[in-house]
C-alpha cells in the first residue's frame, strides 16, 4: 500500500518550493540535507517551521521539501507557503488558522525588469545639458 503524503507548493519571487508532507515524527528535510545544514540562520528555519507551529502538528509529519531558485530567505518563505497549503489538503479545518496568520496568501512582489536606454529599473542615467 503507498504511503499516504500531502503536497503544496510555495513560491516567493523566483524561489519554488515543493513539499511533501508524510505522517511520521517531525523529521525535516530540504533538498536531502537536514534543516539545521540548510538554514544555517537560526530565524530561516522558524520561518519555515511556522506553520507546523502555529497548527501544532510539527511532530505529526516527516517533512521532505525540494527548493530551487532565488535566495535563501526567498527560499524559506516558498517553503513556509508550500507547507501551509499541504496542511490545508491533510485538513481543511486548519485553513481559517493559516489564513489568519497570513501563511496561505503567495506575496506577489516580484523585481521590476529592467528598461532599454536605462541602467535599471527606475535609475536613469545622468543628465547632463552641456
């Protein structure tokens, strides 16, 4: 009989994470390194660890989470979002908490592109009359 897992995905500007969630006690895995290896920074890994907390099912599931792309606070928000939309298809009734929190809804700011005839984005290049 196959396992029985959970996924959601998380995004957060270029980063993309995949979660799966697996009944199991609290393991915690990102790109098969363990999460104290991969977030060496101590707040990364409660950002990402968020969700569990605040629905307090961090010791239920053996979480396996593969991330690629943008930097590694992005990272750890792509993983805190993938995370709470898995808990929300292993049980609706956690929604309204996650939701509440703010963990379900993708932050949708991104970098704005660069322009022709510009240094970048917004910055010009100095006028000059003479």
């Amino acid at each position: 009989m196959p396992a029985i897992k959970y996924y959601g995905t998380g995004k957060r500007k270029t980063a993309v994470a995949r979660v799966y969630l697996k009944p199991g006690q609290g393991a915690f895995q990102v790109n098969r390194r363990k999460i104290e290896e991969y977030f060496p920074d101590e707040a990364l890994k409660i950002v990402a660890k968020q969700p569990l907390l605040i629905t307090e099912t961090a010791e239920k599931f053996d979480v396996s989470v593969y991330t690629r792309g943008g930097g590694i606070v992005g990272q750890a928000e792509a993983v805190r979002l993938g995370i709470a939309r898995a808990l929300v298809r292993f049980n609706a009734e956690l929604r309204k908490k996650l939701k509440d929190a703010g963990f379900l809804t993708r932050d949708s700011r991104m970098k704005e592109r660069k322009k022709y005839g510009q240094p970048g984005a917004r910055k010009r290049f100095q006028f000059s009359k003479r």
